[in-house]
C-alpha cells in the first residue's frame, strides 16, 4: 500500500482564508477508486480545522477545495440520517458527530486524522461502500409489523410500559456502524450481523405485533444471533447509543424460553 | 443508456415519495427512483410531531385544526385543501399507527398528543394538545415507518438514481408528461424511465441558504426540473424560518421544546414572547416567533458575547422529560454546543426551514401547467409541492402531515390515471437535454469552484433575503445571484469518473440551487407587502387589497439566465374570512 502527502493543496485556486483560532489537522485518508487504483493507499491532506469542527467539515473541506474526487456519502450532517459511517482513528463514527476538539493531540503535538471506510463490505469508491448486503441482511428479519385478523377502527392501545419495552431499538438510523465493527461479521459476511438483529427486536419486543415466532426462526438459523460473541464493538459504535449487544441478548433469551 | 418501462415512476424517497408508492405499489407498475438510500431522506430529521384533532387528551375537532392552519399561513391557504388536510389528519395518523408507527402514548394506552406552535382551541383561545408524537423523532418513525412498509409490499427501488429532467410528449390535448431521466450515481451510465404517471416528491431547497436546518442534499432538483421545462412555480416567496436553530449551526431544536414547556428569553432573562403574542407566547407561529428573535437581537437583547441569540430555557422542564421527550435535541446541544439543557440555557436562533411555494398542485397532487389547466401524467407532494395549504407560513407538524394526506394522494391518482391508459409515446432524442449538461460540465469551460459559487450564494441570501427583507436587500440579493449564474457557466467539475462521481452531482445540484433563489428573491421583490413568512421592513403590513394572491413563476427560454415571467393565481376561500392575526 502506497502512503502520498497530497501536493494538489492549491490546485483548485486560492484556498479560503483560514479563520481566528483553526490549526493544522493532517487528515490521513484511505483511498481507493477501482478505475484507476490497483490497491487502496493513503493521501494525507493538510486541513485547517477548528476545535469545534466536525470530522465531516474537514472532509469537505478536502472536497471542495483540494481534491473534487474524493468520495463519501453525507445528506444530514448532525448525526440523523446515517449516511457518513466511517473508522475515524480505527473506530466506526458518523463523521457529522465527531468534534476535531475531540480527537486534538496532547499539548503541541500536531494532530493527525485516519479515516477509513466501514469494514466488511465492498469498497466503491473512496469513503463509499456498498451497502446492499448490508440492506439485503435488514430485510431479511422481516423489519415491518405483522398482524392477523381485522384492524381496529382506532389506533391500537399499548400500554406506556409496553411501548417503552422497545423505544431503545426504534432509534436505528441503519447506518452500519455496528455491524460493520463486528468481527464475526468481518469474517463471516453471511451473518446477519447487529444492525438486522436490533430491527428483529424492535417488533419481537412490540406488544401489537405477532410475527416474533417468524423473525425468531429466521434469527435462530445458522447465519442468526448465535454467531454473536458478545464482543460489545457494536454497543460501543452505536452514534444513536442503543445498547445493541443488550438487544442481541434479549433476542438469544426470547429463543432459549419459547414455548 | 437503459431503458425502463412502468406505469408510475415516483422520484424521491422521503415520507412524500414513500406514502405515494405504498398507495401506488398496490395498484399499479411502480418504481421510486431516489437520489438517497430511502431513509437518508431529511423526513428523517423532523422531530416535534403530527397533528390531528384525534381528541385523545382533550377536546378537539378538525374544524379548529383547519382554522388554525388558515389563519397560521396569513390567509394565503387555500381553504379547500387545508380543509382536507385537517379532516384526513386523523385517519392519517391512525394509518401510520396501523403501519407499526410507534407513537408516545398515554396512561390510556392512546396515542399520546402535545401542544405545538400556532395549534389551538376553539379558535385561538389557547394552545391545543393536537400534536401525535414518538418522543422528538417522530419524523424518524415515519420514514423508518414508510419504508419498512415498502420493504413489506416489495417496493421497486431504484437508489442512487438522480433524476435529472422529465420526459414531455406533445399532444392533441396539450403537453403530457410520459417519464423522466436519471443519472445512475454508481455507473454513470443516463437510463429513461417510460411512464404514464411521474410524482415528485423532491423535498425543499433549504441549501440556498448558509444557516439552514436542511440538508446537504436540499437542493430543489424536483423544483428546478419542472421550472426548467416552463412549467410553473408558486408563491417561492414565501420560505419558512424555525425559530429555534442552534445558534450558528442552524441544526434543528423542535418546536415541541416549547410545546412541552420550554421558555425564549432574551440576554436580560425576559420571557420576551409575552411582549408579541400575549395569550399563546411562546407557542405563536414561527413567522411570528423567527421575526421576535431577530428584532429582539437587532434591538440590542440578544445574548453572548456579541449579543446575536437568544436562549431557550428548558432547565425547568426537568431531566426527566428532556432525556424521555425531548432525547436527541438534548443531545444535539451536548455534542455540537457543549451545553446542556438540563443546566444551562440553549443558544438559538432562526434557521432556514421550509420552502412554502413550490410545484403547483390541485388537491390530487396533479401538477398545474398554468391556473386552469393540470399537465396530465404529472404529480407532486411533499415539500416540493405547493397545494397550497400552508400559505404564506407553514404550521409546525403540518409538514409531516401535508407528506402524508397529499403523499397518499398523489399516489392514488397517479396509479389510478396510468390504469387502463396506454403510454404515450416518448418525445424524440429524450435523454438530449441531460446528455448535453452533463457533457458541459465535465468538459474543461472554465476555473470557478462549485464550492465558491455556493458559498457566495448561501452568504447573499442569508443576509438579503432572510427573516427581514427590504427592497434595497432583495436587490443587492438579486444581483448577486445573477452574477454568479455567469460565473456557474465557467464551474470546474475536477472529478471526470464515471463511477459515484459526486463532485458532478454537487455542481447540478448548484444550478438548481441558483436557478431557484433568482424565483425566491425576484417573488419577494414583487411582494410589497408582509404576510406570514415574508416581512418586508419596507412594507410592514399585509396588504390584501393587492397581494391576496398567489405568485406563478415561469422561466422563459432555456438558458439558465432565462427572465422569470411572474403571473397570479386566486386564492380559494371557503368559509373563513381574513382578519388580522393575533396570538
């Protein structure tokens, strides 16, 4: 794998003016585009960033000023949408989320920045990974509710309680930083891996729905959440804080006491 | 280039693009090609809630719902359709429910509701609990809702395909829309969508401003490519700013902060909301809420160290409800202002929010070509659209609501045309008009940065066309904006891939970003009047003698400096007569 320090700062014309209180952040980037890479290799590009800058901020900054071709995914940009999923300095973050004053080296030391693409699923382009297999996984655990017999005119009553019994797996955002931080699913593509499974359980655990049996039996299959070795990466990922290996466990339990 | 044949094409994926194909899906050939993964789409980032006079806390009727939404909008509603909107709320709610929504709920087992801004009893008399909520990600739910019930039906996805033009085919009986053209990010390779039916369901244009709530993503693609095809735009004047962005960032705090008790005040501590709307304070229309703000920090109460925001106190409200009801905005404020509600004031002030105008729809979401007359084939919903039930400033809720009632809609419509209708037949060379733009961008015109052109663009429109506008702004805006439509001729789009060439897409995107501020600018110098979100300092009050209208914009010729014609439209009245608006 090559590493370059990025000669193009300037090739796009003058470069905005840096502003009151910014430093120098090396911003170490993992890059690959299959049209014209045989391998992926690093480009390190020189930033000027504030301590209250978000990683993304940087990214872009390197986008529209230095180097047009460098690719990533980013709609939202405050951490709703999930669509800049990315290793920064080795762990799985959402780049909108993570403040440079965060990562800011100690004392005078300069600060440098990895960024990686998302582990364990293809690399399209630069940031840009596929995410059908990813997506494919989701819909394979029947993410929507099921229910027999006729509707009620009104709404369904559920109790507080009961509502409250899945509130933490509603809040995915199906960004992929936990099943792409799971070294079983690094290794074994074909597990469903974290993110389906907390989709699983936010309708197990619904008091209105009554598809559980089905999900459980698509859950407790070879490829289901058996692989899971309870490595808490997937918690530790999370942007949304849901406590994913939680959810995993109480799926695993649903299994070993039904019936 | 592919070719693709279906009976409807939906473009977009948010909650619009998702309802229309659930109804749609289960009628006719459907497929929804959309610029984003579905549930990246902004309906996502929406948080206060979805009103409906369910009644399920207290007393409440549609009726007062679609007051509430007249008198919100400045009396520039049509009233037929707000009247629609307000009456299938409630069963749109109930659907969402039935879909596996999981809502807030009460110690009834019901479907929780809560107070929002502009929402009241009995016309006016006090602030409503009328807003359906799932703690302060409600639009979270509703598009993770949505596509999950796309992923039950089978919806055809086509994602990462931008659509960049529309196909029109000349008839007997006038223009007729039969399809439309999309980029795939992926390959790079142009594939035309035959169909009897297109809704667009785009979303706003948020980006043309630097302090916007929207994403990077908002840039009126949906508005631009009808405009471009001289099909026209409505009431574009009119855009929405939220009052309570984070100060700087403009990222969203909802509304629903207050509607659960929280308090603006200014560096003095004054709860100066009592000053302007004395009987709902706080809870007052945006417009009118945005517009105290500003003056408040204009006259010198602003708070910080250079006096330009004001405070949201939510300290009294309790950890509790904040970390249960109000979660992610607690957290926004600790991860990007390193301030904690439960403790500490928030610093806020107005974001760009919301486009008001947008395609002209009769109330089946099909498109208009002029007053009159619908371009047959030709849909809209959602934000893109302009139906218009939120006039001249939008309700807070009434977004998620409009997605909803006029997204089913649409979708109903457009499958039930393409049933039993045979396709036109495209129009020649349809792929010409996308071949040519791209061939120009990615050939070597010119140095101009896409980065620079939008910045300039974002900075203009902030301080010219924003909360308060005045001739002498609009102009400064207007000129700035031309301008960099002639420097946009000589862009430099570095990235020559084919494959998820983005750096291309942002220079597209940056044509629809222009194309649109000209029609919003040029509409608020026609306006001399104030209503709603549009306040002219010189023009400070409504004036309904000359302006109870709707502006229709019209792009003549081609080039992106085309003149903009500007026509107007009756509003429709039913039973509710305009008079001034107090809170």
């Amino acid at each position: 794998m090559t590493a370059t320090v990025s000669e193009k700062a300037g090739s796009r014309g003058d470069l905005p003016p840096v502003p009151d209180g910014a430093v120098t952040v090396a911003l170490k980037v993992l890059r690959f585009n299959p049209e014209v890479d045989s391998e992926p290799r690093w480009e390190t590009f020189n930033v000027p960033a504030l301590p209250t800058d978000r990683v993304l901020n940087l990214l872009h900054y390197v986008k529209w000023y230095i180097d047009g071709t460098l690719t990533f995914r980013r709609s939202c940009a405050h951490g709703i949408c999930g669509s800049d999923a990315m290793q920064v300095n080795g762990v799985n973050r959402l780049a909108c989320k993570v403040l440079v004053k965060d990562l800011m080296a100690k004392g005078d030391k300069p600060t440098s920045i990895t960024i990686a693409p998302i582990k364990g699923l293809p690399v399209n382009k630069d940031l840009l990974v596929d995410m059908e297999p990813f997506m494919e996984a989701f819909k394979a655990v029947k993410p929507f509710l099921i229910t027999y017999g006729n509707e009620p005119t009104r709404e369904r009553v559920q109790s507080a309680a009961d509502r409250e019994r899945f509130d933490d797996t509603t809040k995915c955002i199906l960004c992929a930083c936990c099943t792409t931080s799971c070294p079983v699913f690094w290794n074994e593509g074909s597990y469903f891996g974290p993110a389906a499974i907390v989709n699983a359980h936010r309708f197990i655990f619904d008091s209105r729905d009554e598809g559980a049996e089905e999900r459980l039996d698509i859950l407790n299959d070879a490829e289901g959440v058996w692989r899971c070795r309870t490595t808490f990466n997937c918690t530790d990922a999370c942007p949304r804080g849901i406590q994913v290996t939680k959810a995993i466990q109480e799926v695993k339990r649903a299994l070993l006491f039904r019936r | 280039m592919q070719f693709h044949k279906y009976d409807v094409v939906i473009v977009g994926a948010g909650g619009a693009g998702m309802r229309a194909a659930i109804e749609s899906g289960s009628r006719a050939r459907t497929a929804v090609l959309t610029k984003l993964y579905p549930t990246r789409s902004h309906t996502g980032a929406a948080q206060g809630g979805m009103c409906a006079a369910l009644a399920n806390v207290e007393e409440d009727n549609w009726e007062w719902h679609t007051f509430d939404t007249i008198k919100g909008g400045d009396y520039l509603v049509d009233q037929d359709a707000a009247e629609i909107m307000a009456k299938e709320a409630i069963d749109a709610v109930l659907d969402l429910e039935k879909m596996g929504l999981p809502f807030n709920r009460t110690p009834e087992g019901r479907i929780d509701q809560r107070r929002f801004g502009g929402h009241t009893r009995n016309h006016g008399e006090a602030a409503v609990r009328r807003a359906c909520y799932a703690a302060d990600r409600t639009g979270h739910m509703i598009l993770q809702t949505l596509y999950q019930n796309c992923v039950k039906q089978g919806i055809e996805f086509f994602n990462e395909f931008y659509v960049l033009d529309i196909c029109m085919t000349e008839t007997d009986n006038g223009p007729v829309c039969t399809g439309a053209v999309a980029y795939e990010l992926a390959t790079g390779e142009i594939h035309v969508f035959q169909a009897k039916a297109v809704v667009f369901a785009t979303g706003g244009f948020g980006k043309v401003f630097k302090t916007t709530s929207n994403a990077h993503t908002l840039t009126g693609d949906g508005m631009g490519i009808v405009f471009r095809k001289g099909l026209p735009l409505e009431d574009m004047e009119f855009y929405q700013f939220h009052p309570t962005g984070l100060a700087g960032l403009g990222i969203l705090l909802t509304e629903g902060a207050r509607g659960e008790g929280a308090i603006l005040r200014n560096a003095s501590g004054e709860r100066f909301m009592e000053r302007y709307a004395p009987t709902i304070k706080d809870l007052a229309p945006r417009d009118i809420v945005a517009r105290s703000m500003a003056l408040e920090v204009l006259e010198g109460r602003g708070a910080g160290p250079n006096k330009d925001y004001v405070l949201l106190d939510c300290t009294h409200l309790g950890a509790e409800v904040l970390e249960t009801k109000l979660p992610d905005i607690t957290e926004f404020a600790r991860t990007y202002l390193a301030v904690d509600p439960v403790t500490e004031p928030v610093p806020v002030y107005p974001t760009a929010h919301y486009a008001m105008g947008g395609i002209p729809t009769n109330v089946h979401g099909e498109a208009l070509r002029d007053n009159d007359n619908v371009v047959p084939g030709l849909y809209a919903a959602g934000e893109c659209a302009c139906v218009s039930v939120h006039g001249a400033n939008r309700l807070g809720t009434n977004s998620l609501l409009d997605i909803n009632v006029f997204g089913r809609r649409a979708g109903i419509a457009a499958a039930e045309y393409a049933q039993g209708r045979e396709h036109v037949e495209l129009p020649e060379n349809p792929t010409k008009v996308v071949n040519d733009q791209l061939e120009l961008l990615l050939s070597e015109h010119g140095k101009e940065r896409v980065a620079d052109i939008r910045t300039e663009l974002q900075a203009t429109m902030d301080a010219n066309a924003s909360v308060y506008r005045t001739e002498e702004t609009l102009k400064q805006a207007l000129h700035d904006v031309q301008a960099l439509k002639d420097r946009y001729a000589h862009i430099q789009v570095q990235d020559k891939g084919k494959r998820f060439n983005t750096d291309l897409l942002e220079a597209v995107e940056l044509g629809f970003l222009l194309e649109l501020a000209e029609v919003l600018v040029v509409g608020a110098i026609e306006r001399k009047e104030s209503r709603g979100g549009h306040a002219r300092e010189d023009y400070p009050n409504r004036d309904d003698t000359n302006y109870m209208r709707h502006s229709m914009f019209y792009k003549q010729g081609d080039e992106l400096k085309g003149e903009i014609r500007l026509d107007y439209k009756p509003v429709t009245f039913t039973r509710y007569k305009p008079m001034e608006r107090k809170y």
